[in-house]
C-alpha cells in the first residue's frame, strides 16, 4: 500500500507541476494555483503515512545528529513522509511564486526558471524568484530617476 500511494502522489504532482509551469493560464491550472488541493491531498497522505510509520514521538530535531538518526532508522512510511513534506511544501511556494508574479506583473516566460528550481531545488527557486524580483525593482526605479 506504501508504494501505491507514494507512486500516486509522485504522479500528481508531476502533472501539476507540468499544468503549471506550462501553461498557468489555463483553466486547470488556475484551479490548481487558486486552491490548495494538491498540498492538501499531499498533506492528508503525510499525516498517514507518520502514524503508521510510529509517528515522531522520538525524533530529535534539536541536532544534527538527531537529524542524522532520524534518517537512518527510516521506514518506507518514514521516508514517504519526508518526501511528501517536501513535495507539498515545494508546490505551495510555486503557487505562491505564480501568484505573486502577477501581482508584481512579471511574465509567465521569466518565472519558468523559479518554478522549474522550485520543483527540484525549492529554496534554490525561492532564491531565484527573489534575484528576478530584486532585479525588476531595481531596473524600475532605476528607469523613474
């Protein structure tokens, strides 16, 4: 069941993160970047797969060597949780970035980039996003004086 269901979730947030990084105009993607659905799913499966792995009763995030242990005595439960951590999380950011682009009116073709590290490397697409958004500031205000 571990398997079915983190195999479920690694192809629906493919399919999301190609609806909207793609095409985030489209309907579907609008959807997708307007509702938190996906991390929510993802979310629901995360708490599952905690409990049946023991839960984190015992998990020392105070050290890096608590950190270390932790990873060690993973579970395939365990080590889905950690996975569908990120996934959620990353996903939510590239919403957030999309949304927030368009607030700032940044073109869809220039925050490919962000989203693609995001999905892979999520603070990596945070930074880059940041470096996009600090540029276009920089280059209005540099075009008002």
């Amino acid at each position: 069941m571990t398997s079915l269901i983190f195999n479920f979730c690694n192809i629906l947030i493919l399919i999301a993160w190609g609806a909207i990084i793609i095409s985030p105009q489209k309907k579907i993607s609008e959807i997708l970047i307007s509702y938190p659905w996906i991390p929510l799913t993802l979310s629901f499966f995360y708490i599952y797969f905690i409990i049946i792995s023991g839960g984190l009763m015992e998990a020392d995030f105070s050290s890096l060597n608590g950190i270390v242990t932790l990873f060690k005595k993973a579970t395939p439960e365990s080590a889905a949780a950690g996975w569908l951590h990120y996934l959620a999380f990353d996903f939510w950011v590239g919403t957030w970035i999309i949304k927030h682009s368009r607030k700032e009116k940044i073109s869809n073709k220039i925050i490919v980039l962000p989203l693609l590290f995001t999905f892979i490397l999520g603070p990596v697409g945070i930074l880059v996003y940041s470096l996009i958004l600090l540029a276009k500031k920089s280059f209005s205000q540099a075009s008002e004086t």
